[in-house]
C-alpha cells in the first residue's frame, strides 16, 4: 500500500470517528482539513461495499501513542510496523482460540 493510500485511509479512518461522534459535516471538514464535499466522499467510499474481499482492510486511527507503540513492537520483533503489528494480533487470537477450544472440551460450550 502506498503512502497516499494510507493517508486517505487514515483520514476516512477520522472521518468515520468524528462522524461517530456526531459532529457536522462542516465541523469534520475544519478537524480534517479538507471540504465538505471530500467528507461526503469519504463517508460514501466507507459505506459502498468493496469491490474485491481483500479491499476490506481493518482501518485504524493512529494516534501518538499507537505509533509509539508500534514503533516499539517492530523494534522488538526486528519487522515492519504493519508486519509486527500483524504477528501480533495473530498471537493473540491464536491464544483465544485456543482458550475457546479449551472451554468447548471442557464444558461442551463457548460461554464460561
């Protein structure tokens, strides 16, 4: 994904939150810094559903203490930030899905 790409999709990522929060489409343009007519055009590219299954990716507002932590997990794991990030998240599913499976055998059901 190119810079460029990752910058829209951080900012529909801000868009969709500020939406969220009920602020006005003139107030979302002033936070963003772009027009009302781009905050119309992010919030329909959120809404339309994708047109390949490997567009819908996972978007995530990066604030400063995501980055640090980020920048942190990818020094750790010697990776690029997304690639670390991704081990990770992997990780942890894989150690809840193993804790689900766990209480199926035990208890014959997901919930405790």
């Amino acid at each position: 994904m190119s810079a460029v790409e990752t910058r829209l999709r951080q900012r529909r990522a801000r868009v969709r939150q500020l939406q969220t929060q009920g602020r006005s489409l003139r107030d979302i343009a002033a936070e963003v810094g772009v027009s009302k007519d781009t905050v119309r055009r992010d919030l329909a590219a959120l809404e339309a559903p994708a047109a390949k299954a490997d567009e819908q990716l996972l978007l995530v507002v990066v604030d400063e203490q995501l980055r640090k932590d980020l920048n942190l997990l990818a020094a750790s794991y010697r990776l690029a930030g997304e690639d670390a990030a991704r081990l990770v998240l992997h990780q942890a599913a894989e150690g809840i899905r193993r804790t689900i499976a766990a209480r199926v055998a035990a208890t014959g059901s997901v919930l405790p």
